[in-house]
C-alpha cells in the first residue's frame, strides 16, 4: 500500500493536515486517531454564552472526513513508540506511521491550583475544552438568581487562546444585562495586561460598566489564583483575597496535550518545534502542531493550528514525493466578539527567521483593533469571523 501517515488528534490542526494529505495524494493512507466522536469547537464557544450562536452549530462529526477516503479511529492514544514509528491506542491497536502529527490541544495543571481537579471541574467548570463543560457553564448561568456573582480565573502565558477569556467576560456580561441585570462578574487575572486590552476595556466600560470588575495583577495585588474551595464556592489569591461566587469560572494554567509529553516531545509544559516545518525539536519522525506546540510568537489559536496544519501537510507530500518542502507562510487572526455585531481582531504573519542565535517564527505585518472604531469597521470584522469559521471548519472538517 501507500505511504501511511497517522495523525493524533482531529482538531483544528489535525483535522488540516488529514484533509489537505487525503486531497492532494489519494494514495497515502491516512489515520486520524481520536478520542471523541463528535468535535465541539472551542473557537466561537464565547459566543453560545452571549446567546449569539447555538451550541449545535459548535458541533462536527468526521463524516466529511470519512467520505474522503481518512481512516478515522474513535480511541485514545496512549503512547508512540518513535523507535518502531507506531502509535498504541487504548483498546490495544498498534498503528503503524511512516510520518506522524501530533494535535493533541491542551491539558490541564490542575495542581497549580490548591483544590482544583478534573472532579471540581464539574462544580467549578473550565470550559477550556468545549464540550460538556461549556454547557455545565451555561445551564449554572441560567440556574443563577439575579444579583448573583460570577468569578472567572484567568492564567498567566502562555495558554490556549490568548483573547479568549476577555470575550468570554464580554458575552457572560452580556447574558447577565439582557437576563440578570442586578449580577456582576468578577476576574481575577494572574498578568498585568492581556491581548487587544485597550479595545476590550473600552468595551466593558461602554456595555458592561457595573457588571464587569476586572481585576489584573499589579505591584500590590498579586490576582494569581491559588486556591479554591468546591464546597464554599470559594476561590484565594496569591495576594490572599478571597471571594465566594454562584458561579465559578476556573480557566486553570495549561500544558501540551499528555499524549505529546509522553512521547517525548516536550521540554517543561509545550513542545518546541522546528519553526520551518513544526517538526519536533526533540524526537524524529514526528511533527507537534496546534496549542501542543510552542511557537515563541505565535499564539494558541485554531486559526494558527490550521495554519501549522497546513505546512505540515505540504511538508509530508513533498517528503513522500521526493521533493523539495516549500518556503513556510504561517498565519494568524483571532477576532473576539464584545457585543452584538461588534467585533475586534489581532493578528500577523510569521516567517522562520533568527533571533539571538535562535530560530524562531518572526511576525510580520502585526494588526490590532483600537479603542474608537467606528460600528462599521467592527460590524466588518464580525462578519470575517464568521466567514473565516465556515473556513476553518471546511478546512478540518469537510
Ligand atoms: P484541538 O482543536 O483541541 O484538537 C485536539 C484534539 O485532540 C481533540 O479533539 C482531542 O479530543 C484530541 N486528543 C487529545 N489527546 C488525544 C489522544 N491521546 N488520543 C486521541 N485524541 C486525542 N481560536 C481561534 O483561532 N479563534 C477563536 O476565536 C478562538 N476562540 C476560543 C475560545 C475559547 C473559549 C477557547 C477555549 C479557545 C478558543 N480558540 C480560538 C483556540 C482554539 O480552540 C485552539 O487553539 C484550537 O482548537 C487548537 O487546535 P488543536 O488542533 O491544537 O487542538
């Protein structure tokens, strides 16, 4: 038979790459390995919360993915043998690779919080994988009586989606004006500053003033959270505030996918990579792409791990056919949505290029909304961010 890729992992980035092999080269055998029959896509969760999107509409089966002729594997994997090139998967398959992709997203540092756990999870929702605890998040939104409090944890850098907490702040906010009016939400953010700040605090202070108590950490107050009490509803400070909320949002630190630590790939909690082709730093054979990879500049997004996906992809089909890889483009955007149709985006190109004596992935061409845009600017944005999901989605998916 044909050369045999395996991919781990049918996300925004895996999904790219099995797609774009299986279309340009019929004849390579392409696996996807993944846990879950049903994909929920993190990437406009937000907007459920805000009740500008159906949950459904978050949801994609591999049936697209299937029809192309991708061997799509509904298991877990559970160790790559880089030595044999295979891969083991929880029922006790053994797949064979002669290229493999790892896109195995994120896990969770539940230690780095005192209390915290996948069990306290389903008391203290995260949310950060979307799924069922995106829906626990919303149905303890709406069991919530007005004038409750709402607390979000948000972790210092690197984490998957840099923005993502601070829409998620602006479409909680929202439900809670439309539907809970006399509730507040409380941050409490382990940085001093985040992504596309400026547009976003102007946002809470026009639609969300009263409702949103950003607190970022500062000089006096250290706003890391470090402790929480399930049974209280409680969660602590480094700086030792403490605040008891209805409803507690904990976006816990992060790290690679387990699957890509295991394997070897990762140096402390992500996984370097080689910026001209992500191919692993640290082992052979293998590719480590999406939030698992650390890519200095370049953000945890699904709009870049279809982007790696995409080099990837052309990187296997010119290895396989013997020729020459092209020069890598990698892109990102990522657009967060503050109120109804009012939508701000930030995003760059990146090239392979030196720093230091380093290799890394270089921006090129940085853009970034700014306070006092007029509605039909961010109107215009919103619009690409919906479009650019029905993108991604064809690209992964379709
Ligand atoms: P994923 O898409 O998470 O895919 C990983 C897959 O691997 C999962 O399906 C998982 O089940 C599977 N898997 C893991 N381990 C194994 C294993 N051992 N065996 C089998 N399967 C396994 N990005 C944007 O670009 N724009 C946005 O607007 C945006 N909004 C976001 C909002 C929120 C609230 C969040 C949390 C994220 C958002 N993101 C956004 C980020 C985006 O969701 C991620 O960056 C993106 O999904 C990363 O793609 P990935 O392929 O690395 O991981």
């Amino acid at each position: 038979g044909g050369a045999k890729v395996v991919i781990v992992g049918g996300g925004a980035g895996g999904g790219t790459v099995a797609r774009i092999i299986k279309t340009e080269a019929p004849q390579i055998d392409v696996t996807i390995v993944e846990q879950r029959p049903i994909y929920t896509s993190c990437f406009n969760s937000n907007h459920f919360f805000g009740g500008f999107r159906s949950f459904a509409s978050l949801q994609h089966s591999y049936d697209g993915l299937k029809k192309l002729g991708i061997n799509v594997v509904t298991d877990t994997a559970t160790g790559i043998d880089a030595g044999k090139k295979a891969v083991n998967t929880a029922v006790g398959t053994t797949l064979p690779y002669d290229r493999l992709v790892l896109s195995p997203g994120i896990d969770f540092k539940y230690d780095a919080i005192e209390g915290y756990s996948a069990a306290a999870s389903e008391i203290m929702p995260h949310a950060w994988k979307a799924g069922p605890q995106t829906l626990l998040l919303m149905r303890q939104l709406e069991a919530m009586e007005d004038g409750g409090v709402v607390i979000m944890t948000v972790p210092g850098n690197p984490y998957r989606c840099p923005p993502g907490p601070y829409e998620r702040a602006c479409m909680i906010a929202h439900y809670l004006k439309t539907h809970k009016p006399k509730s507040k939400l409380v941050i409490f953010d382990a940085k001093p500053t985040f992504s596309k700040q400026g547009a976003f605090e102007e946002a809470f202070e026009r639609y969300y003033a009263g409702i949103i108590d950003l607190n970022l950490t500062n000089e006096i107050d250290d706003f890391r959270v470090v402790r929480v009490d399930p049974k209280a509803m409680q969660v602590e400070t480094a700086s030792g505030t403490k605040l008891k909320g209805a409803v507690v949002n904990v976006i816990p630190p992060q790290t690679a996918g387990a699957i890509a630590i295991s394997a070897g790939c990762a140096e402390g909690a992500w996984c370097p990579i080689k910026p001209e082709n992500f191919a692993s730093a640290k082992v052979d054979g293998v590719y480590v792409i999406g939030d698992a990879a650390i890519a200095v500049e370049m953000p945890k997004s699904a709009y870049t791990a279809n982007s790696h996906g995409k080099v990837v992809a052309a990187d296997i089909l010119a290895a396989l056919a013997g020729s020459d890889p092209a020069i890598p483009r990698y892109r990102n955007t990522c657009w967060s949505l503050l109120a109804a149709e009012d939508s701000i985006k930030i995003g760059a190109d990146y090239t392979p290029g030196e720093h230091d004596g380093k290799q890394i992935l270089v921006p090129d061409h940085p853009f970034v909304s700014q306070k006092g845009e007029t509605a039909e600017v961010r109107r215009k944005n919103y619009a690409e961010g919906l479009a650019w999901y029905h993108a991604i989605i064809a690209d992964a998916f379709n």
